[in-house]
C-alpha cells in the first residue's frame, strides 16, 4: 500500500479498544460515586427517569456483588446517554456547597457590622439594593445593635439583626 493510500483509510476519530474500554470504566465509576449520593441529592441530578431507577435499583441490590457490577456496566451504559458536564457540575456544587455557605454567611456577618458602625447611607445602600427589606424594621434592628455595640456587649439585637438579614438579603 502506497502512503495516500493508507491515509484514505486513517480515520483520526476512530477510538481505539483501550480507550473504549476506559471511557466505559469511567462512566461505570461516575455511577458508583453518583449511587452512594444520597437520596435527595440524587433527585437533584440532571438525569432520565431510567437513570434514576437504576440507582433505585442499585440500593436494593447493593450487598449483591456480582448483580451489582453488572448493575454498574448498565449504569455507565445508560450514563453514555446523559450529560456528563451538566453531571459534573451538579456535582462540583455539592462538593463545594458547603464553602458557598460559609463566604455567604461571612458576607453577611461584614454587611451587619457595616450597618452597626457605619452611617444611614449604609442603610439607604442596603435597601437600595434589596428592596424587599422593610426600612423601620431595619432601621430599629440597626439602632438597638448600634446601643449595644457601643456598651461592647453584642447580643440579643445583634443576633437579630443578623437573622433578619440572612432571612431577607
């Protein structure tokens, strides 16, 4: 065979066996880490109604090893079907859930002192850019903070000031 020849018959998107084999195990281990997701976070997942039988299915027979991994080859196989990114991202955020909380709740903690040891523009900037807050309640909840930070002894007011933003902010 002549060089033009066997490039007619190269086809640079064909897969080779190995790499076949390895995309299926890697489908068959984003199924096992997907079953041992809890319940609800399953649920969540961007995935068909088969998908979300077969990890039914796979709690049941979960102390089953053979039925299991066989359970898993099927899995990956209906995984081929699915969105993989949009699975992956769903999973990032579960995974990161957790930091998002905390800078969420640290924003909120540097909001409120803000408002106790700052000025009414804080306020008027605050309810400016939320405006479902209710400014008397607002302005009451930041006065009595204000009293007590003055006496440095946060407390009752504090607390509720803090609540009242987390529920409304």
């Amino acid at each position: 065979m002549t060089k033009e020849h066997e490039d007619e018959f190269f086809d640079e998107d064909l897969k080779s066996k190995t790499e076949i084999k390895q995309e299926k195990l890697a489908l068959q281990d984003l199924g096992r880490r997907l079953t041992a997701l809890p319940k609800k976070q399953r649920n969540e997942l961007p995935v068909d109604e088969d998908v979300q039988e077969a990890f039914e299915l796979a709690d049941r027979i979960r102390n089953k090893h053979e039925a299991y991994k066989r359970h898993m080859q099927y899995l990956g196989k209906l995984l081929r079907e699915a969105d993989i990114d949009a699975i992956n991202a769903k999973l990032d955020f579960f995974a990161n859930k957790h930091q998002q909380e905390n800078l969420e709740f640290a924003k909120l903690e540097k909001t409120r002192d803000q408002l106790v040891t700052g000025n009414n523009d804080d306020i008027e900037a605050l309810l400016a850019e939320h405006p479902g807050l209710e400014r008397q309640k607002l302005r009451q909840l930041v006065r009595q903070a204000a009293k007590e930070h003055k006496v440095e002894k946060p407390g009752k007011q504090y607390k509720a000031l803090f609540q009242y933003l987390k529920e409304n902010v």
